[in-house]
C-alpha cells in the first residue's frame, strides 16, 4: 500500500508532467518559400515555473526517507524516556536524616524494580541506576543493602573476617575509599546518614 507522501509525490510529478506536456502542445506553425518549419511557442515563465517545482519535488521525495527515520528516532526516544520515568518511579524511595544499617538489608536488590540502598562513608545512597553492578546478578552485589566503607577502601568482593575488621584501614586505603565516595556522590541519590558512623576510621 502506497503511503501518503508516496502519493503525494506521485500527484506532484503527474502535475509538472502535465504543464510540461502542454507547454510543449502550444507549437505554432510558420511558412517561408521553400518548406514549413515549426517553431516552439512556450512561455518562458512556464518553462521556470515546471523546472523549480521538478527540483522541488526531487528534494522532496530525496528527504521524505530522512524524515521518516528522524520520525522513528523520535518515538523511541520517547518510549525510552518514558521507561525511564517509570523505573525511577518505582525505584523511588522518600530520603530521611538517619537511616539503621538494619533498614538498609530491605533494600539489597532482591526487588528487580525496587529501591537498592549501600552505605558510604557514613552517606545513604540510591543507587538503583547501577543496578548491574550491585543487583543480585551484578558483581559488586555483596556491597548492597549495608555499609560497603570497608569493602570500597580495600577493593575487595568477600568478606572480612573478625580479626580484618579490627585493623584500621591505612592511609592507602582511606584515600581509594575517598575516590570511590565522590564518585557514588556525584552519581547516585543521597538519602541520608548513616547511624553510628566514625568519622575518624576513614578520615586522611
């Protein structure tokens, strides 16, 4: 089935097809002593006028495609705009001053579409946007739901144990987990503070 510029482009060449025919139809024949000849009695504005709308119905039907696809680009975008909206909406989760590490457990990306909660350096974040590094499938899932200070500063994905715990992270440490904080703080939603954080186990 032909689309509506199809046949709009159609009616437009027909058009200029048939101005160009008449014009060339409107021949006056002229006599001299030996033979008749023939002479072509077109009017120059006729001729202009059906040139200007050829070029004009081929630069129509050469950005037609163009337009087609730019309208295309257009409805994805929007679409995807539109699921992103919606993903944040779900993923949404109203920001308080102090948040309990045990609240935060609730929060470790069990829910595909939910809120995903980690703890920096004593700062709540939302860090549902990167729900492929820190989801259930992701890499860095063991840091979500909890304080993840310790694991960031130590580059580490497993546990420490109880004596690890107890040693205080060194100056090296401290400066990659200062790194890693003001990435996740330019990057993920802040929601609060942590209770019980020292500010002292991580400061340089």
């Amino acid at each position: 089935m032909m689309s509506y510029a199809s046949i709009f482009a159609f009616i437009l060449i027909a058009s200029i097809a048939c101005s160009i025919a008449e014009a060339f139809t409107n021949i006056k024949p002229t006599h001299n002593e030996r033979r008749s000849n023939t002479k072509l009695d077109v009017e120059p504005a006729v001729i202009a006028g059906a040139a200007v709308a050829a070029v004009g119905a081929i630069t129509w039907l050469s950005g037609a495609k163009d337009r087609e696809q730019q309208s295309k680009y257009a409805e994805l975008e929007a679409k995807e705009k539109e699921y992103q909206e919606e993903r944040e909406r779900l993923a949404y989760i109203e920001p308080k001053d102090v948040w309990k590490e045990e609240e935060l457990k609730a929060y470790d990306g069990s829910d595909e579409v939910g809120p995903l909660l980690m703890a920096v350096k004593g700062d709540v974040f939302n860090v549902w946007k990167g729900r492929s590094f820190y989801g259930p499938t992701g890499e860095y899932h063991i840091m979500a739901g909890r304080d993840s200070t310790r694991f960031l500063a130590k580059n580490r994905l497993e546990e420490e144990s109880e004596d690890e715990k107890r040693v205080e992270l060194n100056i090296a440490e401290r400066a990659s987990l200062e790194a890693w904080y003001w990435t996740l703080k330019n990057k993920y939603q802040l929601l609060g503070r942590l209770e019980g954080y020292d500010p002292k186990s991580t400061e340089m």
